[in-house]
C-alpha cells in the first residue's frame, strides 16, 4: 500500500473514534509521512543486512570460482549476456552479483565494528573530560585536537606499513581515528548536564561521581549517540572502501565493495559493469543509512517532537 496509503487509512479510520485517539492517530499519520525517507532507507539497509547474514544461501555463485571461459560476461540484459550471471562476471570469470553480495558483509561489519570501537573510546573521555573538567578535560581536548589534526591516509599507511595490510587491522585504523567526534559532543553534552539540578541533586545526596555518570548522565545522551552513531556506520563504510581501494584493506580474493571498485576501474571504458555495480552498492548503503540516521534524529530528538 505505501507510507502514503497507510497514513491515509490511519486518517480514515480516526473518524469513528473519540477526539483524543484521533489525535494520536493523527500524529502517528503525520509522523509516518515526515519519516518517509527514512523508512525507506531502513528498507534498504536491512536488505543489505539480509544479504551479508544469508549470503551463502542467496548468492547465485561461489565468489571466489573462477571461470576463463565466462570472463567479462556482460550484464544479462545486455548484448552477449547470459542468465548464469545476472552482473556479468569479471576479468577471471567469477560472478560480480555474488561478489557484491559477499562484499556486503566486509564493509557491513567493518562500519559496524569500528564505529563500536570508535563509540566506546569518544563516549568514555568525552564523559571523563566534561564531568571531571580541569586538568583531565584538558588533556582530553588536546588529545581530540591532536586526532583531528593528524592526516587520516598518514595514520592507515603507517599502521599497515607495521602491521600489514588486513580486515582486522582496517578495523583498528578506523577505530582509533573514529572517536573524537563523539568525544566532542558526549564532552559538551556533559558539561551541560552536570550543572542540571537532578544532577546536583543526586550530588548532594552522597551518590558517588561514577554512579552519578552511569544513572543520570549517560542515559540523557543515548539518543545523540545513537544518532552519531548511525551515521557513522556511514562514514566507515566509505573510508574502509577507500582503503580497499587502495589496497590498504581487505587483501584479495577476499570480496569488498573497495578491492571490486578497484578491479573494474581498468576496464571502466569497455566493461562498464566491473566498476558501476560495486560503485552503486556503496551508494546504496550509505544512502539507506544517512536517510535511516536523519529519522531516528526526528524521532529521538524532543525538539524535533515538537514540529509535529
């Protein structure tokens, strides 16, 4: 039926009812509609999700088979296509539609693992610096500015120069250079909140300064966190491409959006498909993420409430 169609009978049926639930009705309706996009960007990202979970079992193909005489199968809808492979195959014949599907859960679990990491260090030093201030909060801002300050291809170039290019160390890089974001505004949120009257309250009281963190200062930012986060994922997921790309991430035969990219970027004139499809799954992805982040803002955000 659609947003659009469910928002309408939600309407339709709110007539018959009393004042007060055609009121909540009304703005469950209105909601749903604003929250459009995001809904749909929630569709796609649990598709994707769905991929990465199940992509033994939904993957037409091994993606790591090879087949010379297959290669560079176009698309099968175009001329010399053919059934087997839906996207064609590559320069060694393996199929790019179970590639891609397989490419899901790399650069799926590196966004969601490195913006963890990210998460639980920004989050920590930025309740550290705005509760506790003074010495502490400056030798956490000089950390941040520090992080902010040094160049993010110079930090993954000498982490894999001494480690080794690699799946687990990608999710390092990115997660050590990941949390001053949240460090900044967790900081600024605390230095908000620990001036508030529940807080000074509960001080008063005897409460010790960890307990006071746990139970009324880190529970009122969970939603800018949640937030953060969401679009983070976002952000790793084009940065561990990035590195793929280059050839500082995921090492081949592994599948990853990045490496697939890569391949195809030499036979971007003549086997368009090579580069265009891994190309549109990273574009897909992170829009279905930004849109699904922009609505949980809506939701979460009490200001934001208040405009329906």
């Amino acid at each position: 039926m659609g947003i659009a169609g469910s928002a309408t009978s939600l309407e339709q049926a709110a007539l018959g009812l009393p004042k007060t639930q055609r009121q909540v009705l009304g703005l469950i309706s209105n909601r749903m509609w604003r929250l459009r996009a995001g809904v749909v960007g929630a569709v796609v990202v649990l598709f994707m999700i769905f991929l990465a979970v199940f992509a033994p079992a939904v993957s037409p193909h091994d993606p790591y088979e090879q087949n010379i005489i297959a290669r560079l199968t176009p698309p099968v809808w175009a001329e010399g296509g053919s059934t087997d492979f839906i996207l064609g195959t590559d320069r060694v014949g393996r199929d790019v539609l179970s590639r891609l599907i397989f490419g899901s859960r790399v650069s799926l679990t590196v966004g969601a693992v490195a913006v963890g990491i990210a998460a639980t260090i920004g989050v920590f030093l930025g309740l550290l610096g705005g509760y506790y201030g003074r010495g502490l909060d400056s030798l956490v801002n000089n950390a941040v500015n520090l992080m902010m300050a040094f160049p993010f291809m110079l930090l993954a170039l000498a982490t894999v120069a001494v480690l080794g290019p690699s799946f687990r160390n990608m999710i390092i890089v990115l997660g050590i250079t990941g949390w001053p974001v949240y460090t900044r505004v967790v900081r600024a949120e605390t230095l908000r909140l620990r001036e508030i009257d529940f807080v000074s309250a509960a001080r008063a009281l005897g409460m010790t300064n960890v307990r006071i963190i746990a139970r009324h200062v880190l529970p009122n930012m969970y939603n800018a966190i949640i937030v953060m986060a969401s679009l983070e994922v976002a952000r790793m997921i084009l940065l561990e491409s990035f590195l793929s790309f280059l050839g500082l991430g995921v090492q081949p035969p592994t599948a990853a959006w990045g490496s697939l990219l890569a391949d195809g970027r030499m036979y971007i004139f003549d086997m368009w498909w090579l580069a265009t499809f891994p190309g549109l799954a990273i574009f897909m992805t992170t829009l279905g993420i930004n849109l699904t982040g922009d609505a949980l803002r809506d939701l979460l955000d009490p200001r934001m409430r208040n405009l329906d």
